[in-house]
C-alpha cells in the first residue's frame, strides 16, 4: 500500500492537495504519485482528482489504516494485522519484548480470539478486535477497576459517535438493551506487589456477523461504520479515563460506570469456579465489586464472577 501519499492525502483530508506538491515533498516524480494514488484506489479508497487543484480523501475502504490512528491518537506503534490469532496473545509477546505503552495490535480477523477464562470470541471480518500494552506504576489490586475505564471509554465513544446509550454488564460487557456488542479482556501480569504490564484487550461488533445473543453496531445504526473513527475515538476516550485512574481518582470512574450499569439492583446469579450465588445487586462498590445480598438479607462483596439474571417472582 502507498503509505507514504497516503499520510498527505489523510493528514490534508478536508482539502485537496496537489500532485506536485506530494511530490516535491516526497522527492518523487507526479507520475509516480499518480501510480500510488492509482494503488489506493485499487485498494479501495475513494479519492477525488481534480484538475489544478489534485486529490482529495473522500473515504477509506473497512480495513484499519494505520496512518489514520497514528495520526488521530497518541498510540504508536499501531500493528496491524490481516489475521491472527488473538491481539490479546499478540500484544502480550510484545509486552514481553519490551514494546512501550501504547503499543497498539489489530487485526481484521482473529482465528483464536479470547474472552475471559478461556472462552472463545468470535472475531469474524468487520468486528474491531484489538488490544495495547500499558504500564501502569500501580499495585496489583487496583487492576480490576481498569475494566471499567475502559468499559466507560467505549460506552462514551458510541455515545458521542452515534447517539446510542450502551449499557454495563458487570463486570466487562457492554450491552445494547438486552444484546452484547462489546467484550473487554485484560490480561494483568504483576509481582505481587507491583504492576509489570497490562494488555487491554477489546472486541466491538462493528459491521461484522454475531453470534446468538450478541448484535453489532451496523445492526443498531442500520448501516455501515467507519472502524477506523471509532477506534480512534474509544482509544482518545481511553485517554481521558486512563488518566482518571492514574490520578487515583476512582470515584468519577466508578461513578460513572454505575450510572451506566445494567446490573444494579437485578436479581442475580453469580458463578465464579463452580460456586454460585443468588441475589440482588445492592450496588458496585469503589474497588468494582459487586454487592449482593443474598435471600436471608446477608451481604457480600464479589470481586469476579460471571453474571447471569434473573426474573424477579
Ligand atoms: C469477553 O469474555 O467478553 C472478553 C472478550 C475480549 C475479546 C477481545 S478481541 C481483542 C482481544 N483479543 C482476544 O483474543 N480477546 C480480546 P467473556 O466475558 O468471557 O465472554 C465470552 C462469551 O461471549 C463467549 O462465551 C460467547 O458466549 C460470547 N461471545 C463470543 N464471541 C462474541 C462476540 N463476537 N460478540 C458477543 N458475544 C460473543
């Protein structure tokens, strides 16, 4: 791909740039910036010429530009794959090899992709499937409430991007009224008193197909979306709440999580390692925990779990 034209076309994107002036720019001949914007347009991007005044991004095809995120967020490097296994597995081995914060792994197909304890995530053509390293300088015990910074990032993104007001599914799910459309999967590794690094993994049904109980954003919207601007808006959004949690300022995040919270005050069963427990949901406390008071009036606190719900008699 013509990466290099592409990041003038991108970063000039409400206006027209002209041939020569890539060229000059780029030490290249205009036929050979025609040849590469000929590639692009081969590749699926929809570029407007126009003479005396040269060429003009209209849109990009459903593939992840790289160039796009780079330029749009602060995360960098931004790899991007065709398929892969999972981001998740990926981003770890980075992690390992000492890629920096940020670092960002996406792939348009996933072949093993991850959820929680193992389980599968379908990561079909369409979906947004990607993962970043952190390293936060924090103790172990906090990791949990990064859920919920990033369940509030993804829940503000499609707000301010399509209007649409997403429920939280204690404790990683994003919902749309009774369907899930997002699945976050953090991987934590730590000393036990010290954070090594994180992999922030998330899954968004964008315009791809879902399983039984799950919808996509195209769905909701009844058309096609632009990945690459909402990839860009839940990592910018991530930035702010990230911030929040650098800052120990744990009450607006968890504040906010609650007032999206599909979960309180549900009557519920909650399963973690072959124990279950019913109840109802009291609240989310500010470590992320669930509060649950259980038929006879006790309470307790629950840290993980898998939630079901269920009807009240
Ligand atoms: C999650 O697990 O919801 C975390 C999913 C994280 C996926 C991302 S994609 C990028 C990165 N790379 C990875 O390999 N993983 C992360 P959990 O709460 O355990 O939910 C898993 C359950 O969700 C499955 O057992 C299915 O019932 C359901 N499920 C599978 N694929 C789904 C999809 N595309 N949309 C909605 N639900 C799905």
């Amino acid at each position: 791909m013509a990466k290099d034209v592409l990041t003038f076309l991108i970063d000039n994107r409400d206006s027209f740039v002209s041939g020569e002036y890539i060229a000059k720019k780029l030490d290249i001949s205009r036929q050979a910036v025609s040849k590469k914007i000929n590639n692009l347009k081969e590749d699926g991007f929809v570029i407007e010429s126009k003479t005396n005044k040269g060429y003009r991004l209209i849109s990009f095809p459903d593939v992840i530009v790289p160039e796009y995120v780079v330029i749009e967020t602060d995360y960098k490097p931004v790899l991007h794959y065709a398929t892969i296994d999972s981001t998740n597995l990926q981003a770890r081995k980075y992690a390992l090899d000492g890629y920096p914060e940020k670092t960002l792994i996406v792939s348009e197909v996933q072949t093993a992709g991850r959820g929680r304890m193992g389980r599968e995530w379908a990561s079909p053509r369409g979906g947004l499937w990607f993962s970043f390293i952190l390293r936060p300088r924090c103790v172990p015990s906090i990791a949990p409430i990064l859920n919920f910074v990033v369940a509030n990032s993804v829940a503000k993104a499609t707000n301010e991007l399509y209007g649409i007001g997403v429920k939280m599914k204690w404790p990683n799910d994003i919902f749309y009224e009774d369907k899930k459309i997002c699945g976050i999967g953090i991987l934590v590794s730590s000393d036990i008193d010290l954070m090594h690094y994180v992999v922030v993994g998330i899954g968004i049904n964008v315009n791809n197909d879902t399983p039984d109980g799950a919808t996509s954003l195209k769905s909701i919207i009844g058309k096609p979306i632009d990945r690459n601007v909402l990839l860009s808006r839940v990592l910018n959004r991530f930035k702010d709440e990230y911030t929040l949690f650098e800052k120990s300022n744990f009450s607006d995040i968890m504040d906010y999580s609650r007032s999206i919270s599909n979960t309180i005050g549900k009557k519920v069963r909650v399963s973690f390692l072959g124990v279950e427990k019913i109840g109802t949901v009291l609240d989310i406390d500010q470590k992320g925990a669930l509060i649950l008071e259980d038929e006879d009036g006790s309470v307790s606190e629950i840290l993980a779990g898998d939630v079901d719900f269920l009807r009240h008699l």
